[in-house]
C-alpha cells in the first residue's frame, strides 16, 4: 500500500504578509541603526569631564621614577604623626581636540551625574595648543605648592616673604616681546603684588584695559605696558590674560616637599596647606576621619574656586569620605546636586577649613558651620 502519491505535489503554506504598520516600524528600526551608527563616528565639539583619581595627602604617591613616596615630607622642623586622611580630588577629561568623544558617548554622559559635557573650546581653547596647556597647568601645580606651602606655614607663625617672577612666556600671548623669563613683576596699576591672584585681580578689574606693571629685569626696575587678552577659562567664564607663567619665591625656612606626579592645575592648594599643617602640629587635624575637599589657595590663606565640583564630590563619595570642603565660591554649582550622603561646608579661607576639622575630630557642632545654600 503506497503512503504517498508520488504524483502528488505538496506546496507549502503561504508566508504571512507583514502589515504595513509592521513593514514601517522595520524600516523605521533600520534606518535609526544605520544613522546611530553614521553618528558614532562623526567628529563632536565636546570633551567629558569625570571623577579622577583621590590622593591623600597624608599618605603616599608614586614620583616620577614610580616608587612610593610621602606625598608630603619636611625637612628642619619637628614633624608628627597623623591619622585618616585629607583628600585632594582630581578631574579627568575624556576627549581633546585631536579625537573627540563619540555621539553616543556624549549621549551615555549626558544620563550620568557624575560627569559633564563641555564645549571643547572651554577645556582647550582654540588659542592654545595641548602642548602649551599642559605646561601651564604643570606651573599652576607648582605655584599651587608654594602657595600651599606659604599659607601652611603663615598660618603655624612663620614669615615667608614673597617675589612674583616670570617663569615663561607663551608664544603669541600678549606679553610677548615685552616680558621676559626672569623678569620681577613687583606692581600692577600701582598696586604692590603679593601673590599671582593679587595680579590677576587687577588684569581681571580692567576687562582688557592695558596693565601698567613695575618690573625688575637684571636688577633694574623700569615701567612697561601689556593689553591682556580675553580667554574662555576651565569654568566656561571669561577672564584676561596675559599669557605668561608666574611663580612666586618665598624665603621658606624649612624645606616642605610635595611629591605628586602627571597631576596639574591649582585646585589642590587648600588640601596641601591643611597637609603640611597636620604634619607640622601634634595630634590629627581630622581626627583621623577621612575628609576630603578641594579649593586654590594664595598665601595669605584665601580660597579660590575651581573646575569640576560635582565632579570632584561624586570622587570623594566613591572615594569613601564623608565630609567635604568646598570653595564659597562654587557653592553655586554644589546646591541641587551632593551625592549621596556626603556633607559639604562652604570654605572662603584657610581658617574655615581648619574650623570643620576641629569640629569634626573633637565631635563639635557641625550645624553652626556654614554650607552651600541658594543665593
């Protein structure tokens, strides 16, 4: 008995026609995959700013040979031990004007609360090569140290003096031909010169307006002229300048080294200052918390604000660190946006700082502190 017919054809059932709503949501997938993907690798104008690495600067970081070695270290005077930790935090920017962030990692930033995207022109203005950026961010970390250093030791007693000179001068920059390495910049407008932010005050109080400078080259003084040009800072902020790297001499009368390596810019003053004193005093300034924080500094003990706050607080967080010093100054960007359970006091010198962390080591009142609160 046959069990089939061999002149029988059997032809398959037909394929269900997709609907035309069905047909168009394919398409319409296809060509967002295909644009996604053109975008990914189209150029953006926009760099990403990021938590960085946290260094303690009562602990130890790697020089420049990579071996372990005291972030802070004094010679001449007596030092003591110290306990928990004071947290410097740094920022990393992911993109730079030679390869750029893709769109869709911009997109993924964008839905993350611990980084910010920046118009490229704020990070690396278009005046300004890398190279050049990164050798005054280099001096700024210097200059950062002695001012820490000045502040530190003004503050325990000691008498530093102070000389502004110039370090270098950036080529194109409005000091150029007028300006030399060496040269002693001892007033500005008339007025005497403490530190750097003293002259930058004074540039910044003319908006562009020609600075008179007295200065000192090869032991005599002599009067010249500089028309300071108008920048794009870290911030997104507009500020003068004119273009040339400056350090301050002080008569130390103990030798205080920092040793941190491939870090610059000078937003880590205020925790070198309360480094140095922490390891120049008996006792822990922290009470052998974990404190972090961050903040420029003059020697005169001021501080300044800087880039990358929110950043620089998701660090802290991550980092461990339960309380955390902000500029006055950036309180603007603080208010709306602490992570987590991290507690932030507003700082405008070094004095108010050393007041959160006697309140936090002795157990004191950390409601009667001040702290970042909407203008």
């Amino acid at each position: 008995m046959a069990l089939f017919d061999e002149n029988t054809t059997i032809e398959p059932a037909p394929r269900p026609r997709m609907s035309r709503r069905t047909l168009a949501g394919v398409w319409s997938l296809a060509v967002a995959m295909v644009v996604l993907l053109v975008i990914t690798f189209l150029p953006t104008s926009y760099v990403i700013q990021r938590p960085g690495p946290v260094y303690n600067t009562l602990g130890t970081a790697q020089n420049a040979d990579g071996d372990e070695v005291p972030l802070i270290s004094v010679e001449g005077a007596e030092t003591y031990p110290t306990d928990g930790s004071l947290d410097l935090l740094t920022v990393q920017v992911q993109g730079n004007r030679e390869h750029t962030p893709s769109w869709f990692e911009l997109a993924m930033a964008w839905f993350d609360p611990s980084r910010a995207v920046m118009p490229i022109d704020a990070i690396f203005p278009e005046n300004q090569t890398t190279e050049q950026r990164n050798e005054e961010s280099a001096q700024m970390m210097v200059d950062s140290q002695h001012e820490a250093t000045a502040a530190a030791l003004t503050e325990l007693g000691y008498d530093v003096g102070g000389t502004l000179s110039v370090y270098s001068v950036i080529d194109g920059a409005a000091a150029e031909g007028i300006l030399e390495q060496g040269d002693l910049i001892l007033e500005a407008n008339g007025e005497e010169l403490a530190d750097v932010s003293n002259l930058r005050s004074v540039i910044n109080q003319g908006e562009g307006a020609p600075v008179e400078l007295l200065i000192e080259r090869d032991g005599e003084q002599q009067t010249v002229e500089v028309a300071p040009k108008e920048i794009t800072d870290d911030d997104g902020k507009t500020t003068w300048i004119l273009g040339v790297n400056l350090t301050t001499d002080y008569d130390f009368p103990i030798d205080v080294t920092i040793q941190l390596n491939n870090v610059g810019g000078p937003s880590a003053g205020m925790m070198f200052a309360l480094g140095i004193i922490d390891t120049l005093t008996p006792g822990e300034l922290n009470g052998g918390e974990q404190v972090a924080g961050t903040g420029t500094i003059t020697a005169d003990g001021e501080v300044g604000p800087i880039g990358g706050i929110r950043q620089k607080m998701w660090g802290a967080l991550d980092a461990g660190a339960e309380w955390f010093l902000a500029p006055e100054a950036n309180c603007d960007e603080v208010v709306g946006h602490i992570p987590g359970d991290l507690r932030v006091f507003s700082v405008e010198d070094l004095d108010d700082a050393l007041a959160v962390l006697d309140a936090v080591s002795s157990g004191g009142d950390l409601d009667a502190l001040p702290t970042c609160t909407l203008k």
